[in-house]
C-alpha cells in the first residue's frame, strides 16, 4: 500500500516549485500533536528570514525518521535523489577530510529538509563563496546547574559593553532552550582559529569583570553555579542550532532572535514556539533583517588575546574529534575525571 502523500507548492525567485512530503501527518512533537506538514508549513512561513540567517552556507541537518523521541541522526553530504534545488559546497575539516555539505538558497529546499524529517539545522559561520573564513563571531552563553536563562539575560548586556568596546555590534537570540547565543557579523579577514582566539579573549575579559557569574572553565568541577562562555563553539564544523530552527524538545521552542530591548523587558524564551514564531515575525519583523549591514573587525579581539599571552594565559582545551556520521554523541559535559566523556560537539 503506498505511503500517504501530499503537494506543496513553494513560491521562490525563479517561480514556483512542487514539493512532496510523504506521511504528512506523522506526529513530530507528541507532546503537542504538531506534525510533519505543520512543520513543513511553519518553514513555508518563515523562509525568508530563516534563508537570511542560514542559507547560503554549509549546513547539517538533525534528522528524526519517527519522532523527536526516537532515532536521530546526522546529514552533511547531501543524499541519494537530493534535488538539483538542494546545493551544495565542498568543505575542509580540521582532521583534514574533504567532503560536500548541503547549502540552501531557496524556500523549497527547506521544505524538502522538513520532507527529509530534519527537525534542527546546524549551520556555519561561514559562506559558501569561503567556508575558511566565517562571517559572524558567535558566543553561546551556556548556563551551568544551578543557572538558567535568566542568569545567561542578566550577563548579557555586560558581554555587548566588551563586544563593544573591541567595535563589535552582537547582535542576540535565544537558543530555543535554556542559552543564549550572541552573534557579532565580522569581515570574513581572518580563519576559525583566529576567530575561536577572539572569542577566547572577549570571554576572558568578561570573567575579568563578572568573576562570579561567567567562566572560560573547559573542565565542569572547575565551573561553579556561572554561565560558561562556550568558546568552542567558535571552531571550525562547531555548529549552533540556527536561527528560526526549531529544537527536538517537547515544547516545540524555536531558536528566536531577539531585541536587547526584549532582554531587558524579561523575555521569556519558551513562547517561541513552531506555532507562535510565523506570529511573531507577522507583527514585528525579523529583528535580524540588518544583521550583515556592517560588519565588524576582529583585531582588537586579537590584540587582547596577544596581550593575555604576553601575560601568561596560553590556549584553551579543544574538544577531541569522535566521528560525526552516521551519528553524533549526544552532548555531555567535559570532565578530567572521565575522559571518555569529553564532548564531540556541543549544542
């Protein structure tokens, strides 16, 4: 018996396209009833700001076959039968392997992601055009046990003054669970190395300020009841939830960018859901539509972290490298006294 199946058109540049989405109506979300065409619907909805903030760079996909509480895994190559819509960049790894990694540049490629059961997108720092170079210097502030949102809102502001001062504008959203992720669009002048460094010495300069609530602590029996300045997020193939992603959790939140107006009103980060966001963007806009209008340098950044090494602060502990296909490890805090339990990437 064949499988249940529908037709969306989806309207772009060049003219409409027919999408197909097999077993429409499977059931995503339990919790709340919200089903593969509801998600494909709310990706109809906000296809332009998510393109704006995620398309044209490379991008994996968290897929669920059945549900959010069943199997996931991870896409980068783009798969058998992807259409010739669906793009595509090859893209050097820190190991040094090669291989090609899905671009979207068009609201139907994000419908056929939703047809691929892709709940989270996991996006660059990088463009397509030079995926070495990232266009944004991202921070996920990561609240630790005994912290929260609320914690993570009321570091913020004190992050915007460093960023700041070193001529950076961040820019803020939520990460759809209890983070908050603050990008800064930078020239694409410098590598991932020297952009992880930046965030280093950014972060480094707020736990200066804000000793008892931030911490570059790698290790968690060294990082206390304080938000964790995740600076590994910034290397190369270390990826955010994107922006507009929806994230595989019970209530359906979505990875929203906010105002800093919002932040200091008490924004409350589990409103933003697949079915408040089309909403949202309807009455206010994407708070995000001028992200890329002046980006900024990072060379003050580097200059403070020159200046911490002549000081004596040296690196700080990568993440080792576990395989990412055909799954990822789930996230789990890095500790000396467990080694095996060191992180692959974090979320």
């Amino acid at each position: 018996m064949a499988s249940e199946r529908i037709t969306l058109t989806v309207p772009g540049a060049d003219g409409d396209r027919e999408v197909g989405l097999s077993s429409p109506n499977r059931v995503l979300w339990p919790q709340l009833g919200i089903t593969k065409h509801e998600l494909a619907e709310y990706f109809l909805a906000v296809s332009g700001p998510f393109l704006s903030a995620n398309g044209h760079r490379p991008v994996s996909l968290e897929r669920f076959p059945e549900s959010i509480e069943g199997e996931r895994f991870f896409s980068k190559n783009p798969p058998k039968g992807t259409p010739d819509y669906v793009d595509s960049v090859i893209c050097t790894y820190n190991s040094g392997r090669k291989h090609p990694q899905i671009v979207f540049n068009e609201p139907a490629a994000i419908v056929w992601a939703a047809q691929m059961n892709t709940v989270v997108f996991h996006p660059w720092a990088s463009l397509a055009a030079n995926t070495d170079n990232p266009v944004e210097l991202r921070i996920d502030l990561d609240p630790q046990p005994g912290t929260d949102f609320t914690d993570a809102a009321a570091v913020a502001p004190a992050l915007r003054e460093v960023l700041q001062e070193a001529g950076l504008e961040p820019w803020l959203k939520t990460s759809g669970n209890r983070g908050i992720h603050v990008f800064c669009p930078i020239e694409p002048t410098h590598e991932f190395l020297d952009v992880r460094h930046a965030v280093i010495a950014a972060g480094r300069e707020l736990e200066r300020r804000l000793p008892d609530k931030v911490t570059t602590n790698w290790w968690k029996e060294e990082r206390g009841e304080r938000i964790f300045i995740d600076f590994n997020q910034a290397n190369r193939d270390r990826t955010m939830a994107g922006a507009y992603s929806p994230r595989a959790l019970p209530t359906a939140t979505v990875a929203t960018p906010v105002t800093w107006d919002e932040l200091a009103a008490g924004v409350d980060p589990t409103v933003f859901t697949v079915r408040t966001v089309p909403q949202r963007l309807a009455d206010i806009g994407d708070p995000w539509a001028d992200l890329q209008g002046a980006p900024g340098r990072i060379d003050t950044l580097l200059e403070w972290w020159q200046r911490d090494l002549d000081n004596g602060l040296g690196e700080l502990p990568f993440p080792p490298e576990f395989p990412k296909m055909p799954g990822e490890p789930p996230r789990v805090q890095p500790s000396r006294i467990n080694p095996e339990n060191w992180p692959a990437a974090s979320e």
